[in-house]
C-alpha cells in the first residue's frame, strides 16, 4: 500500500533497540496461549499460514508465498543474526498442544523509515482458528509486553494525522509515542480486534490497490492509533 500521509519532525520515544536476541526472550504465558520467540523450526507452520488466501488478501502484495524458500526469507526477517535484535514480532501457539497458530507484532520498530513514522503493528492467525478470541488474547498481552520495553528518546517524522492540531506547539514538540495499524476497511474482524484493545480509529482514506489482482481499483483503509499516554486524535 502505498503512502498517503504528509509527514511531520516530532520528539518523542521509541523502543530502545536492540531488542532482546530471541535465544534471551521468555515466552508470554496467557490463559490459552503461549507467545513466543520464532524459530526456524517454525517453517512449515509459517508456510502453511503464508499459502492460506483468506489470510494473504490483507497483505500488501495479496497473494500466498509461492514456494517454501519465500517463507524462509520471510522468516529470517525474524531471525538471528539480525533479525531479532531488529523486530518484536513473535509466533502464537495454543498453550495446550504447542501448535502455532499465528504470529503477529512490530516489524519496524526503527519507525523512521516507515511510511507512517510509528511503529506499526500487524498479526495473522490461521483460518481454522479463526473466531475464538485468539488474536485479541495476543493482542492484550503482546501490548504489556510492548509498552514495557525500556524507552529511548527519538526526533522521528511522523505522519502529522497522528498529531493533534496545535499540540506539538503547546508541548513543545513532543508528542506521546503511538503505535499504529492499517485495516483494510472490510477487514471488519481486525478492526474490532483494535477497538476492543485500546486502539482509536482516526483517518480512512482510498489508493490505488497494490494487490494481485486487484489492478486498477482502489482500496478503501483505516488507520488505528494506540496512544501510549491516552492522547485524543483528531479524526479526519
Ligand atoms: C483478523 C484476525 C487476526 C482475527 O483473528 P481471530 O482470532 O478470529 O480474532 P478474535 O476472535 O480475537 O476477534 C475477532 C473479533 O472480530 C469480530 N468479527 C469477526 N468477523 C467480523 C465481521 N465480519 N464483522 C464484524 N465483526 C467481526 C468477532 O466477532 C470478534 O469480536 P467479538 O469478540 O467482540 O465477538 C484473523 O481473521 C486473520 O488472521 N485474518 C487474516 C489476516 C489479517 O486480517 N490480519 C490483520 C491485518 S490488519
């Protein structure tokens, strides 16, 4: 998808990175779930999530990984010796059985060079598990473990929808650290996951669809801001 925001210099935090390597992190135990470090024996699950087309369409290129080594790539963006250190995003299994049933997180936590300037999150559960409140189950315990990461102070551009008109004068130029998502506005099943997790809807718009197949059409989508200090956004 492409960017549609302007962008704006704003002073405010960030992670401080490196993250953890995924060989020190301990796994996230909640009441079903167990959210932990990816591992390269994680392939073949993460292939068999990545070849599902209900769960591809939301990504930007729309399509299933076409072979085992495009998940491999994928996965190594996840991995040491870098990848770690350099993402928060984490495999989700069933506490009772081990099986992997997602993944979701940060994969750009740098921010700067993202299109919106915040972190932002994403996550994508396997269609037979779908509709039993995993993803919101990730999701509350993957946000207490995301805002209890050290802090660093950072100048970042951001997209300026995120900011409130006259705040950054009266504070300075500081705004509290957001961390945002993307929904493709039919995706009504992770739109309700982010309201029901804190998350404040605050802009829609249309772009040309970056999808396979969907050539010469618009999406319509909606970013979700979660405010680390409970600022209000604007909505446009
Ligand atoms: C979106 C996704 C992660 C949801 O996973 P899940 O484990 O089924 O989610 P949960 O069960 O925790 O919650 C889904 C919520 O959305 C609601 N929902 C699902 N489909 C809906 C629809 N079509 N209309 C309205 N609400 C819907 C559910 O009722 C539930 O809300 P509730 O608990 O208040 O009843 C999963 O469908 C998925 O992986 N989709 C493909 C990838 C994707 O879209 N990723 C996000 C990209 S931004």
């Amino acid at each position: 998808m492409a960017s549609s925001s302007n962008l704006i210099k704003v002073k405010t935090t960030l992670p401080q990175l490196p993250f953890l390597p995924n060989a020190d992190r301990k796994p996230i135990q909640t009441e079903r779930l167990i959210i932990r470090a990816l591992a390269q024996d994680d392939l073949h699950a993460l292939h068999q999530l990545r070849t599902q087309p209900e769960v591809m369409i939301f990504t930007r290129t729309g399509r299933i990984d076409g072979d085992l080594s495009e998940t491999q790539a994928r996965l190594d963006k996840f991995l040491p010796p870098t990848g770690d250190i350099e993402t928060y995003n984490m495999a989700v299994c069933l506490a009772a059985t081990g099986e992997m049933v997602g993944i979701g997180g940060v994969h750009n936590p740098g921010a700067c060079s993202d299109e919106f300037g915040w972190p932002e999150i994403g996550y994508q559960f396997n269609r037979e598990h779908w509709g039993r409140g995993y993803a919101t189950e990730f999701m509350r315990a993957f946000l207490e473990s995301w805002w209890a990461i050290p802090r660093a102070e950072a100048e970042i551009e951001v997209d300026l929808h995120t900011v409130p008109a006259g705040y950054l004068l009266e504070n300075g130029g500081r705004v509290p650290e957001m961390l945002v998502a993307v929904v493709d506005a039919v995706n009504m099943g992770s739109s309700r996951i982010l309201q029901k997790t804190g998350f404040e809807c605050y802009r829609e718009w249309k772009e040309p669809d970056s999808r396979a197949g969907f050539e010469g059409q618009d999406v319509a989508l909606v970013e979700y801001a979660f405010s680390s200090k409970g600022m209000k956004l604007d909505v446009q």
